[in-house]
C-alpha cells in the first residue's frame, strides 16, 4: 500500500494507457525526457512535418505505388489505408496473431513490420487467399469444421496454417500445431483448427478428437427432427475466412475521427485540474473530453448487486459510476479523450495534457481492504452496498450449520484462492459513433444490442428511439462486452463535439486494464461428513475482489452443488483498486468451482473414498435439496465419462505413487448449471414466394447464434435452412433479446423463434401468402417460465488425466473426456467447438494466467496475451466431447445452455488430477510452474 | 506512434555514421533489424527514436559463410532460417535450438540474430514503463517488488535476466561478436560484449550508441563436439525462457574432453558456470556426475523474495541437458 502523496506534476509521457509509475515519477522521469529532445516537437500531428516515403508494395498480386509515414505500420497501411480489413488487429505487439500476413512468403505479423520497410516486397493477405471467387481448400476445411468461432483471429489462424502448409504439404498434428504456435485463439477452439488444416492436407479427414452424442434413454429421450441435430455450418462462415466479415474495428465513414483515452497511472487519486490546452492547440485535434465535459452516468458499469438488467435498480443505485471518474479508482481509469484527425495525432495529443493528481491511498487485496486503518473506496466504506444500498455480505443458509458440524464425525478445513484473470477476447473493445441531427447511430462489439441501446439513451438522457445500435459480427465477448461500455459513451460524446464520425479502438493493454474481468477471491471452507462418507455440514466463508465498482453480485458459486442438510454461505464483495470484477464466462463459478469442488475432493481422499463414489453420494439431486429439476442426467454423466475414461484405471487410489519424477494422476469435476427461461423477442416475416425472414437481436459473439437462430427457424416452419434468411446484429432491424450472455440466446431468444414461427404459420392459413411486394409478419414476445417451480439445468462431468513433470513444475493434459446433457444438441459442430474452447479456456486458467498487480503502485503488470500467459496452440490438449442428449419438454426442443458450461468445472478437475499425480494440494490459483517446483522443494 | 524517419543504410558501417549523425544534429537514433522488439518498445514510449535505421535490407548481412574452421553468420539472418541452417544444426545444434526456440513462427521470420541478442529487457515493470535503471532512472522495482523472473546471479543495481535465447548459446560456443562503428569495427569475446548492471545499469552489452552487432564468429567445432539448448517457459511456447541453459561438450566416447555450460534466465548476462565445466573436464558423464555439475552451477545463487524456485528449477535441467547431450 503507497502511502498518500503530495501535489506532483507528472510528465506527459507517464500518462499514457496508464503506463506511468505512480511511486516515483517525479524522480527519474526528467531523465527520460532528457533522453527525448523531440518530443516536444509532437511531430506535428498529422502534418507535413512527419516523415514520409514513397513505397511499392504489392498485394495479394496488385501493385501499389503507395506514399506512407514511416511509422505507420503494414497492418495500418493494410486496414486503414487498402481498406483491406480482413487482417486483424488483436494487440499490436507481436503477441496475438490475428494480424498474420505472409511476405514474400513467410508469415509474419504485420502489427511488427514498418510499411516502409515492405517496399519492394509481396505481401499476401487472407482476401488474397480466394481464387476466382473458389475458397482456397484450407478456408473451405475451416468452414466444414467449423473452425472460427467469433472469427476474429480467424485470418491469422489461416494465413499461419497456409505457411505450414506451403512448407510442408503433408504435416503431421504436432507439426501443425508447432507452426501455428503463434496464433492465439481465445475462444480457444484449437482442435478444430487443427482439425481443418491436417483435413485440408489430406491427412485426416476428421476431428482429432472424439465428440459422441447418445441419448440419455430415460423419460426425456429425444425425438428426431428434420433440420436440428444435424452437424451444420454456419451461415456466416464464409465471410469470416475470407476476410469480409465486418467487425466495428472495420467500419470506416467518411470524415471519420480517431480516438484516444488518457488513463490514470494512479490506483487512487482526485484529480485537481486537467490542462488540456496545449493539445486542444495541437494541429488536427477536433475534440476533447474529460470529466468535467463529458460527465454521464455509465449506468451499466456500476450496478448495485450486479442486477443490471432491472431498470429499477438502476435509479437507485448511490455508487454511481461515470464515464470519466474523479477520483479515479484504478490505474487504467479513463482520465480524458482526444478526437483527432488521425489516430497518431490522437495519441500526440494526448502526451499533451496535463493532469495535476492528488495521489491517495490504495488497497488491492479484498481481505485487506477489510481491515482497520484501510484505504477507503467510497465514503460508505470497502464492502460494496447490495441492491438496497446496504454494505452487507451475501447470505445465504439451510438447516444449521453450528449443529450440523457438530453433528458431523469429522470436519475438515481448508482455504482457497483464485486470482484476477481477464477475458481477453480477441478483439479489443471500442465504438463508431456518428450523429445525424440528435440521432445516435454506434456500431460497437456488444452481444447485447437491445440492453445496449437501451442503456445508451438511458445514460445520455435521450430517447431510445433516437439510438441504434449496430454490431454485425464481434471478436469473442465472454462476458465483457454486454450492454454498453464507457468507450461507447466517449465515443458518442466525441462525435457530438466533433461533429464527425469518431472510432475509437481500445489498444489490448487498455483493455486489459480498463474493462472488466474475473473477480478474484479467497474461499474458506469447512466441511461435516459423517463416518459413512455422507455430507452433512458446509460452511464457506469468501471474500471477492470486485474492483471499485459493483459491476456483478461477486457470488462465489460452487456449494450449491451438494445434497447436504446444513449450509451457510457468506460472501462479501469488496470494493478494490484494481480494475472492475464481473462477467467473465460463468461469472462466479470457475473460482467458486474450484475451491468447493478441490475441498471435497480433499473430503474424499481424506475419507478413504474414490471422489467420483464420494462425489455420486453426496452431488445434488435437487436443486438447493428442495427444488425438483426438469431432467437429471449427473449420474449419467458421471458412468458414461467414468467409463469413457477408463476411470478405475486411470485414477491413482495412492496420490503421488508413481515413481520418479513424471508422475501421473487423474481427476474429476463435475456441474450443474442454470438453463432457465426467460424473456426475448423474435420477428419473422414471408413474402409472396415462400422466403422466410427472422429478425433476431442476436450478433453472435462465437457461439453461433445466427445460425442456430436459422435453425430454429427452419425446424418450426418445416423449411430448409436455405429458404430462412437471418437478420441480426441492428436494432433498428431487430426486436429485444437478453444479448448473448448467460448462456441463453438459445434458449430463450430460440423460444421466441418458434413462437414467431408458430404465429406466423397460423397467419399464412388464415390469410395465404402475401401478394406482390407485401409481406406478411408475426411478432412474438415470449416470457415462458417453468411451471411447478422446477428447475432447469445443464449438467457435465469431466475427467482429466494429467502427467506432471514434477522436478521441473510441468503439466501436460494427456486425455480430457467431457461429458455433458445440454439437452438436444441443436448444431454438433458448434456445441463440439463450445465445450472444446471452454475446456481448454479453464485449463489456461487453471495453470497460467493472471493479470498480476504490481503491490507498490498498484498497476497491473501482465496486461496483454503474452503477460497474461493466454493458452496457445502447444497449450491445447484434444478434448473429447460426449453429449447426452435429453428434452426435458421445456426450452426450444429441449436446448438448454451450453456456452459457458465447458469452462466450469475444468480449473477444478486440472486441480484435481494434479493432486492425484503429486499428492500435494495446490490451493492457489493459477498452479504455474513456479508454485510446483515451491512445493517439492 | 510517435513519429520518427525510416534510413535504409547500405552498409553496417553508414548505419553506425548515421546513428553518430543524428546524435550531433541532437536527434535520437535507433536501430531495427526485424523491429519485432523495437517496434514495442516505440509504441510503449519506452524508446522514442527519431531516426530508426533498418538493418535487415542491408545486402549480403544474413549469409552463413565457414572460414577456415570458422563459421561466421551475418548478423541479420532471420531466425527460423538460422534454426534450418544446415551447417549450423550439424556443428552448433545449440544454437539452431535456441533461434528455434525463440517465440513464434512468425516472430522467428522477422526476428534477427542480431537483434534478439540485442534486445532489451522484458522485465515487467522496464516493459509497462516504470523509469528504472533501464530506463535511465535510478531506481529498481523488482528488487523490493514482483521478482519472480528476475536475476539469482549478478544482480544489482538492476535485476533483469537476459532475454535472448541465442546469446545463452552463443556464450556457449565461445562466440566473437563483431562490431561496425563509424570509423572502423572491433571484435569481441561474448564474455566482454555482454555487461552487467554493475558496469553500464542502463544497457545489457558493450556497445556504443553509434555501434551496431554485424555478425558473429563461432570458432571451429572440435570433432566430438555435441550440444544442446533446453529451455523451460511459462506456457508451452510464446515466452521468453523462464530458466534454460545451453550445454556444448567435447565427446570422446562416454568421457568429457571439455564442457561449456551456460544458464539463461538467471542472470542479466548469459551467465557461464565454469566450476560446474570442470566438474565434467576429463570424466565420464554419469547420471551422478551431471548432478554434481549441476549442484556446482548453482552453487553462489543469490535468490530474491520470489525467485529461489529457479534454482532447483535450473539445477533439474542443467543435469537433464548434461545427460541427454553426453547420452547422445
Ligand atoms: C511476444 C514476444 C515474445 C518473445 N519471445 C522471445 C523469446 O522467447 N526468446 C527471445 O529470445 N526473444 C523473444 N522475443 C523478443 C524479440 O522479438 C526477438 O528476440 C527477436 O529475435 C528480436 O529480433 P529483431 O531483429 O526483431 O530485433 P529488433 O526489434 O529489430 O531489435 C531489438 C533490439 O536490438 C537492437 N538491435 C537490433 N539489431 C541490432 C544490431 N545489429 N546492432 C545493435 N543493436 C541492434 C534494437 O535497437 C533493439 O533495441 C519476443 C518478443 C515478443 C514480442
Ligand atoms: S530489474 Fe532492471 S529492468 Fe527491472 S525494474 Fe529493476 S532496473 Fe528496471
Ligand atoms: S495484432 Fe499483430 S500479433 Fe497481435
Ligand atoms: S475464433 Fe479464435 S478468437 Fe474467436
């Protein structure tokens, strides 16, 4: 914890995407600036005075005689200025992929590479990979296996692929995934990738892996049908291997601004004055805003509770949150922005202002931030107000747990915890705005257009029907890009003091530190077993890390997973200095999974017990012991992975017995997930030859929405896919939908599809098809719920068998077998990627990543992929898939939720198997390297 | 990016005079050779050049010539060409592995020799732009803060490690380095071009500000020479070593004629261990013997706060790599 400094005027450069270090700053930075004598030149900004050359360069076959300043890099000259788009961006630094082109035929990344160091040369670009309107084999394998799931570092991904290829035609798998080592997927769909590209050399015609789907032959068996269940592309694929899918970053309008944001260097601090003058005077800049012009509430950043869907809670909620903070409370915290003819003057521009900080006290860890004496967030304390505005833990209590530990022949105890990770996906948040008159139109990556526009207009105090929001494709959400960020409302802003279309695009550093990610927590267990190995009393206690605004509940999910008669949970959020904590893939249960399900599997050990006969004894059968469930397949998932797995064998009843050093052990994990109904929309409409539209306030964020959408569709009018054509991602185009977050554009967006459908079918009986340019519409707003105060949910077990090289700290996955009842798999081939990636998500979790804060300033240091140590291609074990198939009768054919359920029980089942080889318990997140070679020692 | 103007010398020696011209017009110069470092470091601030030479179009840099018994490799050969080098894997398979291991594909395509033994730290705190040592500051945070990845050996008055895989190799076959300035060149051992904190905090090597690192020289492979680079990372690839360490040995038969052992990620120069050489000097390499070279490698570790792990961590590879080289 710094202590409180004095008034200090920092330079320029310190301020930067929140670079600066905030201890020492005065001290040595003159010596930096010393070193920089033009910097005070600021080049110019968008003038003659930036050095330019003339180069030639040719693309994809076509010359270009091409005059560029020599910063601009290959991709900006690609994107910006050949308005080829189709390579990506994903974090400028040589440390993601998605901007891979080839030159003179090597691949490389062209975020790395001066254009005016291209000159002469030829350069490829996956727009070049199409010939005469033919698909090159390997985009045509990345269609058939599904292999881009939001497509963002698709190209990347193609052009790494084409390189091993062009080298070596006949690749085996290793060599494959060797070659496209330096391609991050964060939707992490690594297999299929390497699936399609070994099937476009010939090598194998299918998935490396298995994925089986039986059906759970009970009372809710499913019944066939025409167009669902079958392995399908997606409609939009095409478009993302070839580099035409438009994502915001690709929007481009005429007279368009570029923007750039100032952020705090400092985790606490009031701000004085902001002197914004000289980069006002800075040729080129258009507009600037900091909190003293740009002062709205960003409603959905700070949400008591975490209800951010209820409107009501909205207006009460007394932590308000703004675009621009004073005082800023995390080192990232958006301090002012620049509009500016371009993005390099932007960013001159902002080395200009100058902002005069009271530096104040901080506080990074939840459990610190509750003792005496601690840095205070806000004036009401540390411990975030709930949705009354009450600074109170979460409670939550059945039977009693004081007599049922009591009652219980032996009690153990153990504390877990999880670190800060963030979601990463691929392409970085940020926002087109452009006003016509006092109408807003954004294009932003949200997967919740509707919420979006609606908290757009809520927040800048205009009517909603003066928004539209539109969002055609987006790179990966994972949680983190629902509803509307405060890049968007900067963006509006800008745009309106501008009086011109402005992009803002976050860099991958920005959004690391400046958008939200998994809250951290520490986790305190108690557990009661009875001498049979029954469960009787659980206790956790747990403390969650939620940054200094309440974005999610900061619930620690996980103990609702037993059949135990006394319970007691207690969970405070508490307010931090780090950047915000909330949805993040299963928001609070891959942390919460992991120190409850690690508990019991010391539960297990400890009680002599094999876990799966532990954990079959004592998993819920009801939801909370009380609420019947709509099917319940665990104990299926359970005896089909076990044998699958070849669990009995693989499972070592002695942890750590293997001789030597590599040692190999097996764990398990397991889950029950919320599949519920819920309100959405869909609008579908016929014309006078038959063709079907639905409108969907879908984007699909990865997961595949529009075309499950389609098929929904297609199923309930008894029509091929061919004849539906979908319309999403604009909500002048599209009714309400949840947004695709929780698991349920599916379920509940896919129920208003078949209610369209339906209703639509009954208007084409009474009326018959439309005549001439008519058409014919049936809207449907659908708010289903299950009946009988049943419950529905998605459940799995996994099985994971791992080799730990324990001298050296090492983890390899050797077999992973997931077992899953999503209910009916409405696309094989997406439901296969979503549990693959999630699976393969939860062990870059388990083992590497962390977004790791520096204690003395209070910044983060591993902001980015490389920092963070996101899973690459050599990072990613086959996962074998099972589905069991059920249709509960509820939900559109008896879908349930699939899309963050793969991740939930996989940090848990790593940790699992790395106990059962070493025999040590690693009770904190992530397990890397250096913690296992600290254990042995 | 801040801005800046592209030369393209035609000749190592007009790189350096135009790095000693800028410096007398008080501009900054810097140089690139496949910029996937310096690029960073432009776009972070962290270096604020305004004259960048490019290196990489300099004719006839890149070539693998041998000399006598010699082989020189020019300095601006990529690495993924210097990892498939044929007369490279046959005589210095450490350092084919180590250029292999550097990374990405992609990276090791645009990446030179030169300028991966040249680039800076990836210290996190020098990387997110704290004004430390090496940064010209006057002052190290990881000493008293995050110091999981930093020095055991040499530390002080910065802890860095450093970064470069193929420099631990090329400490390892007794490189020279050759360095064109403006008015002439120089050649030295890899034991003097690389410094430690102590003789320069604010730079990892030898050279001046207007020199640039043309080729380096790898003397004759002795017949019964054999070598090999390990490396251990974070993830299973795209980071810098966490620890790793280059061993060549002169063979003949089971017994050890002469051994360099080199340790990567320990110190913030390619850290020989020549107690831990003779150890091996004259032997035969038995699984027992590797372990006592490798307790003697480490033996004088100078842990920090966070990073003694890396001292098992590196005795374990060292043995392993002793072995599988001798094995082999
Ligand atoms: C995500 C990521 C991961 C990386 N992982 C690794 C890794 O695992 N192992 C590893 O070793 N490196 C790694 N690097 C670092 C680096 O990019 C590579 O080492 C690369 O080889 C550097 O070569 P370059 O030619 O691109 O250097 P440049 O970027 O051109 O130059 C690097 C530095 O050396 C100086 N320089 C270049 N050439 C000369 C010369 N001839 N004379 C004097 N000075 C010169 C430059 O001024 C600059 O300071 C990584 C980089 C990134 C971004
Ligand atoms: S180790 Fe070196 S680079 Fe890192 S903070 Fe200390 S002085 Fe700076
Ligand atoms: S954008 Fe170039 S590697 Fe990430
Ligand atoms: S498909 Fe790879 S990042 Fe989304």
């Amino acid at each position: 914890m710094s202590k409180p400094r004095n008034k200090k005027s920092i330079s320029r450069r310190k301020f930067i995407e929140g670079t600066g270090a905030a201890l020492v700053a005065a001290a040595a930075v003159p010596t930096l600036d010393a070193q920089t004598p033009a910097a005070a030149k600021a080049s110019g900004g968008g003038t003659s005075a930036v050095p330019r050359s003339t180069i030639r360069l040719k693309v994809n076959g076509a010359m270009h005689n091409i005059e560029v300043e020599d910063r601009w890099t290959l991709v900006e000259v690609l994107r910006d200025h050949l308005k080829l788009t189709g390579t990506k961006i994903g974090c400028d630094r040589g440390e993601c992929g998605a901007c891979t082109v080839h030159v003179d035929g090597n691949a490389v990344y062209s975020c790395s590479q001066l254009a005016v160091w291209m000159d002469g040369k030829s350069i490829q670009t996956v727009e070049g990979l199409e010939k005469n309107g033919k698909l090159d084999p390997l985009q045509q394998a990345f269609i058939d296996f599904d292999a881009p799931q939001c497509g963002f570092c698709t190209s990347g991904q193609l052009m790494a692929a084409k390189a091993v290829l062009n080298k070596n035609p006949r690749p085996t798998r290793e060599e494959v995934r060797a070659g496209m080592a330096g391609n991050i997927c964060r939707c992490s769909n690594y297999n299929l990738y390497v699936d399609a590209t070994l099937a476009a050399a010939g090598v194998s015609a299918g998935m490396g892996s298995k994925t089986i789907i039986v059906d759970d032959a009970g009372a809710t068996r499913v019944a066939p049908l025409k167009t669902l269940g079958r392995a399908t592309p997606r409609i939009d694929t095409r478009l993302r291997v070839s580099g035409k899918a438009s994502y915001t970053g690709d929007v481009s309008l005429p007279g368009m601004l570029y923007a750039r944001v100032l952020r705090s260097p400092h985790p606490h601090a009031k701000i004085r004055k902001i002197d914004t003058s000289r980069a006002a005077d800075l040729p080129g800049v258009k507009a600037i805003v900091t909190h003293e012009n740009c002062n709205y509430v960003w409603g959905a950043g700070s949400i008591a509770g975490g209800r951010q869907y209820v409107e009501e809670m909205k207006k009460i909620t007394k932590q308000r949150r703004y675009a621009f903070n004073n005082p800023v409370r995390y080192a990232g915290e958006p301090v002012a922005a620049v509009a500016a003819v371009d993005r390099h003057t932007a960013e001159e521009a902002l080395q200009l202002i100058s902002v005069d900080y009271e530096v104040l006290p901080f506080v990074l860890d939840q459990e610190e931030a509750l003792k005496p004496g601690a840095p205070q967030i806000w004036p009401e304390g540390n411990i975030s107000l709930d949705i009354r505005n009450e600074a109170k833990p979460m409670r939550e209590a059945r039977g009693n747990v004081e007599q049922g530990l009591r009652e219980s022949d032996r009690v153990f105890e153990s504390r877990y915890s999880t670190t800060f990770v963030h979601n990463a996906q691929m392409e970085p948040r940020g926002a087109v705005a452009q006003w016509e008159g006092d109408k807003l139109t954004i294009y932003t990556p949200t997967g919740g257009i509707a919420n979006c526009r609606t908290d757009m207009a809520r927040d800048l105090g205009i009517p909603e029907e003066n928004v539209r929001v539109i969002c055609q494709y987006m790179g990966g959400n994972f949680g983190n890009k629902n509803q509307n960020q405060d890049s968007d409302l900067i963006t509006a802003t800008l745009a309106k003091l501008a009086g011109a279309p402005v992009k803002l695009e976050y860099t991958r550093k920005e959004d690391f530190i400046g958008m939200h990610g998994r809250w951290p927590t520490t986790q305190y267990y108690k557990v009661g077993v009875k001498k049979d190995g029954t469960l009787h009393a659980l206790e956790m206690r747990g403390f969650s890390g939620m940054g200094p605004y309440r974005k999610n509940s900061g619930s620690i999910g996980g103990i609702q997973l037993y059949k135990v008669p006394h319970v007691q949970y207690v969970v405070t959020p508490v307010y931090t200095n780090k950047t915000t904590g909330a949805n993040f893939r299963g928001p609070e249960f891959p942390q919460g999974f992991f120190g409850a399900q690690s508990m019991m599997d010391e539960v297990a050990y400890q009680m002599g017990m094999d876990p799966v006969e532990f954990l079959v004894k004592n998993m819920t059968r009801k939801a909370e012991d009380e609420h019947e469930y709509t099917n319940y397949t665990l104990e299926e998932c359970f005896r089909r992975g076990a044998e699958a797995f070849d669990w009995k064998k693989r499972w070592k009843a002695k942890p750590g017995s293997d001789t030597g050093s590599v040692k190999r052990g097996s764990g398990v994990a397991f889950l029950a997930f919320r599949a519920g109904l819920g309100r959405s929309a869909a609008w579908m409409d016929v014309d006078s030859q038959g063709r079907y539209k639905v409108h969907v306030g879908v984007t699909d964020v990865g997961g595949g929405a529009k075309t499950t959408m389609g098929l929904i569709a297609a199923e309930a009018l008894g029509v091929p896919l061919s004849q539906v054509e979908v319309i999403w991602g604009d909500t002048s185009r599209c009714p309400y939908s949840v947004g695709e977050s929780g698991s349920r554009t599916t379920i509940m967006t896919g129920y208003a599809v078949i209610q369209a459908a339906r209703d639509l079918q009954k208007m084409i009986a009474e009326k018959g098809l439309p005549k001439g340019n008519d058409l014919l519409t049936a809207k449907a707003d659908t708010n289903p719920s299950v009946p009988g105060g049943k419950v529905r949910n998605s459940f799995a077990a996994h099985f994971v068998e791992v080799e730990v090289d324990t001298a050296v700290g090492h983890v390899k996955v050797l077999k992973y077998v997931a077992v899953h009842d999503s209910g009916r798999i409405m696309n094989p081939l997406s439901a296969t990627g979503q549990i693959k990636g999630a699976v393969i998500m939860g062990i870059g979790m388990a083992l590497h990543e962390e977004l790791h804060y520096d204690p003395r300033s209070g910044q983060a240091l591993t902001a980015g992929y490389y920092g963070q140590r996101v899973a690459t291609h050599m990072d990613a074990p086959d996962v074998e898939v099972i589905f069991i198939e059920s249709d509960d009768g509820y939900g559109p054919f008896g879908a349930k939720s699939i899309g963050e359920a793969g991740k939930l029980p996989a940090v848990a089942a790593i940790g699992n198997a790395i106990f059962n080889a070493t025999g040590k318990r690693m009770r904190d997140l992530p397990i890397r390297r250096q913690r296992l070679v600290e254990v042995r020692a | 990016m801040r801005s800046f103007s592209n030369a393209n010398p035609r000749d190592m020696q007009q790189a350096a005079k135009l790095a000693q011209q800028a410096r007398m017009e008080g501009r900054n110069a810097a140089f690139a050779g496949g910029g996937s470092d310096m690029l960073g470091l432009i776009k972070e601030r962290i270096a604020t050049p305004d004259v960048l030479v490019h290196l990489k179009g300099i004719q006839g840099a890149n070539k693998v010539e041998t000399k006598g018994g010699a082989t020189v490799i020019g300095g601006q050969i990529s690495l993924s060409d210097l990892s498939h080098n044929q007369v490279i894997l046959k005589r210095y398979a450490v350092l084919a592995e180590a250029a292999g291991s550097v990374a990405t594909p992609q990276i090791r395509n645009a990446g030179t020799l030169a300028g991966n033994v040249c680039q800076r730290p990836w210290c996190w705190y020098f990387r997110n732009g704290f004004p430390c040592f090496k940064a010209g500051g006057s002052q190290c945070f990881s000493f008293n803060g995050e110091n999981q990845f930093h020095a055991i050996f040499g530390g002080g008055p910065s802890f860095i490690v450093h970064p470069s895989d193929t420099a631990v190799a090329l400490m390892a076959l007794d490189a020279k380095f050759r360095i064109v300035g403006p008015s002439g060149q120089r050649t030295l051992s890899a034991a003097d071009f690389f410094t430690l904190p102590k003789q320069n905090a604010a730079k990892e090597n030898a050279l001046a500000y207007d020199e640039v690192l043309a080729s380096v020289e790898l003397p004759a492979a002795a017949a019964g020479q054999r070598s090999s680079y390990h490396k251990v990372l974070d993830r299973d690839a795209w980071t810098h070593a966490v620890v790793s360490t280059a061993v060549v040995l002169d063979m003949n038969g089971d017994t050890c004629r002469s051994a360099r052992i080199v340790l990567g990620g320990v110190a913030p120069i390619p850290w020989r261990v020549p107690e831990a050489e003779k150890v091996l000097t004259g032997q035969r390499v038995t699984p027992e013997l590797a372990a006592r070279a490798a307790e003697t490698a480490l033996a004088g570790a100078q842990p920090l706060a966070k990073n003694a792990y890396k001292i098992p961590l590196t005795k374990e590879i060292v043995q392993r790599t002793v072995s599988a080289v001798a094995r082999a």
